[in-house]
C-alpha cells in the first residue's frame, strides 16, 4: 500500500515538474520573440526600402533571423517551397503569438493585393518598437517590489545587528552604572 502511494506522488511530482517545465519554456520563447520582434520587422522594412519585393523578401533576410523568429519564417519559406501561395504560407508565423499579428496582416495584404509594403512596415515597427518598450516600464517597476524581500529580511536585519545593538549595548552599560 505504501509503494502505491509513493509511486502515485512520484507521477504527481513529475507532471507538475514537466508542465512547469513547459510553461518556463513557452514563457521564453514569448520574451525572446516580443524582445527580437521590432529588430526583426526593422530588417524587413530595410529590405522592403530596398527595393526587394514580399517574395524575395523572406528568403533574404532570413539567415538574419535568430530563434523562434527564424524557425516562424524558416516555415514560411518551405510552405512556399512546396508550392503554397506565399499568402497562405504566412499562416506559419501564427506561432509567433499576438505580437506579429499585425506583421502578417501587412505582409498578407502585400502577398495579396500588392500594397505598398515599406509604408506599413514603418508603422509596425513603431508599433512593435513601442509594445517592447511599455514592456522594458513594466518590468522596471515591478523590480522594486521584487527586491522588497531581500531588502527586508537581508538588509535591514544585518543594518540592525551592526548599528542597533551595539549602541543599544552601549546604552544599556551606561545605564547600569
């Protein structure tokens, strides 16, 4: 009966630990796209300035891709390798989240109705830009309250050990005689 339970809060312990895992993972791979995302437009807009149209436009920046972004558009380029219309191809970097919504949307609409592409990528990479940006506030004002905790119980008890009891100490001499 014992070797039943133990090996029950075993299993327990190994999803939770594996679905933790996942879930530090994923939180990963969503920093890294949401900090690489603007650079990443910002290369497109460059090359779309450049003269390059939304078809040659994938598979000549995308050695300058890192991560997840790479892996998104690397998808995008075999789809259309394998025939797809590269509008439809784009629906591979749905996996980069809510963030390259608006990316696909002008890369879609320039693989579809021909509008102009470097004017959109503009306003998109300020987008992106700004959301990355409001993103860096964020987590600078939660950095206070994150280091709330070493600050009072590291910090304040070492100051006291230090500086209050010995002039307490002091004190209590002097009082004595």
């Amino acid at each position: 009966m014992t070797g039943v339970v133990v090996v029950l809060i075993a299993v327990v312990v190994v999803r939770v630990m594996r679905s933790r895992r996942a879930r530090v993972r994923a939180q990963r791979n969503a920093e890294a796209i949401d900090q690489c995302l603007p650079d990443a437009i910002d290369l497109l807009r460059l090359a779309a300035h450049a003269g390059i149209s939304v078809h040659q436009l994938i598979p000549t920046v995308l050695t300058r891709f890192a991560g997840p972004i790479q892996a998104a558009f690397a998808e995008v380029q075999r789809r259309v390798e394998r025939g797809v219309r590269l509008g439809e191809a784009l629906d591979a970097l749905e996996t980069l989240g809510e963030n390259a919504e608006a990316l696909c949307a002008v890369l879609r609409s320039t693989a579809f109705d021909g509008t102009s592409l470097a004017p959109a990528l503009e306003r998109v990479a300020n987008d992106a830009r700004l959301a990355r940006r409001r993103r860096a506030e964020q987590m600078a004002r939660r950095l206070p309250v994150q280091l709330l905790f070493p600050l009072v119980f590291c910090v304040l008890p070492a100051f006291a050990l230090l500086a209050v009891v010995p002039l307490l100490a002091g004190s209590l001499g002097a009082l004595a005689l």
